[in-house]
C-alpha cells in the first residue's frame, strides 16, 4: 500500500477482520529486522500490511514464502 495509508490499513485490518493478525512492515532497518525476527520469521501473521519500497527492502527475506491472496 502507499506508505501514507499504512496506520489505515493497519486499522482496517483490527475493524474488519479482528480475527487476523496483521503486521506493518515499516521503519528504519533495525525496527524492520525486529519485525521480521519476531513476527515474520517465526510465522507469526496472516496478512504483512507494507509497502512496495519496503517489498524492494526486504526482498530476499520476503521471497521464502508462498504468498496466498
């Protein structure tokens, strides 16, 4: 998504379905190292709310999933 618009998918995500988990993926390398250690890394999340020069970032970490939508 537009990087302006992450805070409002993220709070769509809680409204609409509070059943999944979704995880920003934003932030300067080391936050964005936390995340993906943390949450990407040990699977936990059903939906990865980022953007696209994030997907460019983090792009070979991104890769090792079969991505579902």
């Amino acid at each position: 998504v537009p990087k302006s618009t992450l805070k409002n998918w993220e709070n769509e995500f809680k409204k609409w379905c509070p059943t999944l988990k979704g995880v920003v993926l934003i932030g300067d390398q080391e936050t964005r190292q936390q995340i993906i250690s943390d949450e990407i890394v040990t699977n936990n999340f059903d939906a990865i709310i980022t953007s696209y020069e994030m997907v460019l970032k983090c792009g070979s970490t991104l890769k090792k999933f079969m991505w579902k939508y």
